[in-house]
C-alpha cells in the first residue's frame, strides 16, 4: 500500500525561503558584530592593583676622568740626628808675601838656560777621503764642501790627462788593450802631497805616474771635526794601448 503525500508536505517548495531567511540572519549578525563597542578597562578599578607611570630617565654622557696620582711623599727625616766629629787635621796653606826689600838678593836668571816647550798638535794619522768631512782645498776651487770636493777630484784628473805620457805605454810594447796605474798618496795636514806610491803594469808606468802625482799644488788641508787632519787619496789612471 502506497503512503501519499500532500503536496504542501515537501520542503522543497520551501527552499526559496529558507535561503532568504538565512541570509537574512547572516546580515543582522554581521551588522551587531560590527556596531559592538569595546570599552578600556581601567586596571586601577581592579583591587589590589596599583598602576605606575614609567619615568623617563635622561642619562648623562659621562667622560673618563684619568686619575693623576699624588707624588710618593718625602722619606721621613731621621729622627735623631747624630753629629760626628771630623777628626782629619787640615793643614792651612799659608800665603807668604811675594814682596821684597833691600836686604834680599834677587836671582837673575839666563834667558837661554829656559828650554822651549813645543805641544804636540793632536792629529789624526790618516782618515780614508770618502769619509772626510772637509775635504783638501785645491787652488781655485770654491763653493759648497761638496762643490770643494767635486771640484778637487776634477782638478786632479785634469792634471794627469794633461801631464802624463800617455805614448810611453805604446813604446814599453804593451799588449793592446786597457791598462790601468793605480796611485796612493796623502795630503798631509799641511796641505803637501806626500807618500806617493804607484802600482801597474810597468815600472816605467809606475814612474811616470808618481812623478805626475808629484806635480800637484799644496792645498788647504783637509779637516776632521775642525783640526787639519792626513788623507788618503787612490787615483786610478786608465790607459787605453793601441
């Protein structure tokens, strides 16, 4: 047996109004929840509770202060202060008169019985020429001491090219080729050229460079922390042999 429904029965002729009373309610809740108002509560309503304001502290910019100390104090004076008798004997000097009377006889004494004493000049033997401070003076030469010293060393080599036989080495037979003389010699304090030594090839060269070497003038000598002082001076002469 078939149940039968009424047709007013079925919810679906119903569903219309369902959704419209649904969203109905969804619009009124929306519409409470946002004009809802919230209010601040205030904490010091609440018992036992008391609400402190936060103090702003301004904090100063501090420097570092260096700590100068006190100097140590004295050492304490002694307490008692005990005198000690100097017993050491002092012989006074007594200064007698120089004058004299009648009644003495002066003593003539002979000049040419006093011997001369002649000091000694503090000088130092020798002091290499690189490293002297002043070096020797030749005759025409001026300016700075390093102008002095440039222009001593060109003088020197002037002379030789001018003064030395040159064709002597062609005539000794020599092998062709580069030869060298080397000469040492000093100025002394005096401003002489002394001690002159050579070394070559040959001894006529050897000769012949001394001999040159000789011929320079007498200069103002040399000087070592303000004293006239001895050099030493190497003079290399270069001969080219044909």
């Amino acid at each position: 047996m078939e149940s039968k429904k009424s047709d007013k029965a079925k919810l679906e002729n119903y569903s219309k109004l369902f959704v419209q009373l649904g969203l109905v309610l969804s619009l009124l809740i929306v519409y409470f929840s946002l004009e809802f108002k919230f209010y601040d509560r205030d904490i010091s309503d609440l018992t036992g509770v008391t609400s402190q304001e936060e103090v702003e502290e301004d904090i100063p910019i501090t420097e570092r202060l260096e700590i100068i100390k006190p100097p140590p104090p004295p050492p304490p004076a002694p307490e008692v202060i005990e005198i000690v008798e100097d017993q050491t004997e002092i012989e006074e000097t007594v200064l007698e008169s120089t004058e004299t009377d009648e009644s003495e006889a002066v003593e003539v004494v002979d000049i040419s019985d006093i011997e001369e004493v002649v000091e000694e000049e503090d000088i130092i033997e020798e002091v290499p020429f690189a490293v002297i401070e002043e070096a020797p003076i030749y005759p025409g030469c001026k300016g700075s001491k390093a102008a002095k010293k440039k222009c001593l060393q060109q003088k020197i080599r002037e002379l030789v090219n001018k003064k030395f036989n040159t064709g002597l080495a062609e005539e000794l037979g020599l092998d062709p080729g580069r030869k060298k003389v080397y000469v040492l010699f000093k100025i002394d304090y005096k401003g002489n050229v002394v001690d002159v030594r050579a070394r070559g090839p040959h001894k006529r060269l050897e000769k012949e460079a001394i001999r040159v070497v000789n011929l320079l003038p007498k200069m103002i000598p040399a000087k070592q922390r303000g004293k006239p002082v001895n050099i030493k001076y190497t003079l290399p002469i270069t001969l080219d042999v044909q």
